[in-house]
C-alpha cells in the first residue's frame, strides 16, 4: 500500500496527520462547524482556489482551474461531529464534553485538504475542480440544504465524488458498487393517544402501553409479510417513552423508529404499510395513533459509468486484490445521496482497518471509542489526486 501513495502526498503526511488530529480535538456539531469552516476556508485561500462561503450556514466550496479543458467536477468532504462523549482517551481527543468524531469526518476533510493543496501545486490537470465541504451530514442533511440553496446552479459540475471510511474492511481498500448502495433512510414517530387512569382499574381507561406493545409487534410484519424477500428493508423501534409509575396508566406512549429501503418503491410501501398497521392497531384496541412520518434521505444510487471509472482507476492504481468491486449495499445512509440525486457521480468506501487490529480505536464508526485511522489519510488523500488526474486528464500546471 505504501507505493501507492504520491511522493507529494508522502511529503505532506505529517502535517495532514497533526491537522486531522486538531480537527479531531475540537469537533463541532451539524450547522455549527464554524471554526471548522474557517480553518477550510483559510487553507483553499492560501492555496490559490477561488473559496466561496455561506450554502447551509457552514459549507465552503473551493474552485480551482488549471488549462482551459471544459470538464468540471466536484469532491466532497463532511465536517461535522456527533453528540457523542469520547472514550478514547487519546492525547488529542475532543477537548469538548459530550461531542466527538465519532464518523471520521476529521478525516476525510483532512485528505481532501491535502489532495487540494497537491493539486494547487502541481496541477496536472485540465478543467475546473470544485471542492465541497460540507456540514451536517449526521442527521440534518447537510448536502439537501447545499442543494436547495444552489449548489449547482451556481457551481455546475459534471460528476460528483465522495468517500467514507468504514472499519471492518482493510486499510485503504476501496469498495464500491454500482446503482443502489446505501439505502433511504427515514424516520417514524406514532403517539399513541389513549385515556390515563388508576393501573388498579384499567377498565376505566384507555390503555396506551398495551396498544404501543401491539404496534411494536405487529410492525415487524412490515418487512417479514409485507415486503418481497428480495428486497432490503428495515424497521426498528428505537424509543419508547411513555409513563413514570408502575400504578398510573399514561395517557399517550410515544414510539419512534428508523426506516430503511434499497428502493423508492418499497420505501414508499413501508410508509403505507406502518401508517395503516399503527393507526388499525390503535383502533382495535380503543385508542388513537398519530403518525408522523419524516421522509430524511433517498436511497443513494452510483452512476454506472462514473462507479465504473473508479473501480478501473482504484484497480490500475492499487490492483485488483486491494479493490472490492461489487460489494454488497451497505445499510447505513448518506446524505450524499441528494448531491447524487443531481448530479451523476459515484459514492465509494475506504478500509479503516479491521475492527480490534489497529491502534486507533478498533470498533465501528459512532461509538465512543472510535478513532479515524490516520494510516488512512494518505492513501485517501492520494487516490483523490489520482482521481482528478485521470478524469481531467491534460498537461495544465499552476
């Protein structure tokens, strides 16, 4: 894997390392990625790119031309944290309590700050390269409020790129797959309204708990009866809230869940059939289901063409054994899937290490003790430039 990496690259190790740690030491929560953004915004201006600041509060896009080739395409990073309180205990973990790194957004800003400053300095290329950084991937779809506010109309582009770190696969191994690869994701939350009363006289009441109980059971016929076995779908019931003492029913019991679909279609299905189930249950049983039903993020499709062009530059690149060419889709969501919805473009995967094999934490992603591998960033920042190169092909130099 070492060979892999561009002299450039290798030369800059050092400061990519120390500056993805800093960024790991003070992370910053969804639209609030301020200093963040400033110290983004501060290297591309540095570095000669024209910077544009304000799409979703927080985001920074950075444009670069080299020659006059008319191909233009866009790279993007996340920079936001989760609420999360890090136990780690490394030198440099989050100096703020109850916020981490816990993704490895400090780490794909990182190698793409370093493949921007490679670019700058040495071009090698031929059109116009846009960078997206962008906050607010955790949850509140960052990339959505960057399109709604113009991304594209403003700054144009003709494929759009982006990649996450994912432990459980080896260093620096990419993977990828064409079509659908991460699933929608959308979030469900049913109040069961009933009528509270004594626990010793539940006949006077309108029981909530024992239909919230019926709901959770019969939405998990969703997916076994209700959805072809061919497909992927999930349903899970995260929360339940209702009640605070063993003798007193409640009058409302609150649920709430996360679904999950490879393709619109069922996607739209599991919102028909977990509607109709929750609010027939509730009937059945004498009480009332309010659903509320938040459509977040789409399924996240790769376009063939540009997914193919990855998986030949990543294989010519580092060989055919370090590249996973049709994994299986993930279950995880991606608010890239907006940008994607756009633009044609390709969302890939890059190995952090095997779980429990390397220093630098050793578990999965959103969990207290995850650490972004830094072994990574260099191979990142690398194919990065490799990608730039390949797709804008030209001799333009700075």
């Amino acid at each position: 894997m070492a060979q892999a990496v561009l002299p450039a690259v290798r030369a800059l190790t050092p400061e990519m390392v120390a500056l993805r740690q800093r960024l790991h030491a003070h992370p910053e929560l969804a639209y609030e990625e301020f200093a963040t953004s400033d110290q983004v915004a501060a290297c591309l201006q540095d570095w000669g790119y024209e910077v544009h600041r304000g799409l979703a509060g927080t985001g920074v896009v950075g444009l670069l031309r080299r020659g006059d080739g008319p191909r233009r395409i866009a790279l993007r990073a996340d920079m936001d944290a989760l609420p999360i309180q890090e136990a780690t205990g490394l030198p440099y973990a989050s100096r703020i309590p109850g916020r981490m790194h816990a993704c490895g957004h400090d780490g794909h800003t990182a190698a793409l700050l370093t493949a921007a400053r490679v670019l700058a300095d040495e071009g090698g290329f031929d059109g116009t390269l846009q960078l997206i950084f962008q906050p607010a991937e955790e949850s509140l779809g960052g990339a959505r409020r960057m399109v709604e506010e113009g991304l594209f109309e403003r700054f144009p582009c003709d494929a759009v790129f982006g990649l996450h770190n994912m432990p459980g696969f080896p260093v620096g191994h990419i993977g990828l797959r064409a079509g659908a690869f991460m699933p929608s994701s959308d979030t469900v939350h049913i109040i069961v309204h009933g009528r509270g009363g004594h626990g010793a006289a539940p006949h006077d009441s309108a029981d909530p708990v024992v239909a919230a109980a019926h709901i959770v059971l019969a939405l998990q016929t969703v997916v076994s009866r209700n959805t072809d076995p061919r497909d992927m779908a999930v349903v899970s019931i995260g929360a339940i809230h209702g009640g605070d003492a063993p003798n007193v029913i409640p009058d409302r019991v609150e649920l709430k869940a996360t679904v999950r679909a490879l393709r619109p279609e069922v996607r739209q299905r599991l919102r028909e059939r977990i509607t109709e189930l929750a609010e027939a249950q509730a009937r059945t049983l004498g009480v009332r289901a309010e659903v509320i039903y938040h459509w977040r993020y789409p399924v996240l499709v790769n376009d063939a063409h540009w997914t193919g062009e990855v998986r030949r530059i990543a294989t010519g690149w580092l060989g055919a054994d370090h590249v996973m060419p049709d994994m299986a889709p993930l279950t995880g969501s991606e608010d890239f899937a907006f940008l994607l919805e756009q633009r044609p473009g390709c969302y890939f995967i890059v190995g952090n290490g095997l779980i429990g094999a390397y220093s630098q934490g050793g578990c999965m992603i959103h969990n207290p003790g995850y650490d972004f591998n830094d072994a990574v960033l260099p191979v990142a920042a690398s194919f990065w430039v490799r990608l730039v190169r390949e797709v804008m092909g030209g001799p333009a130099r700075p």
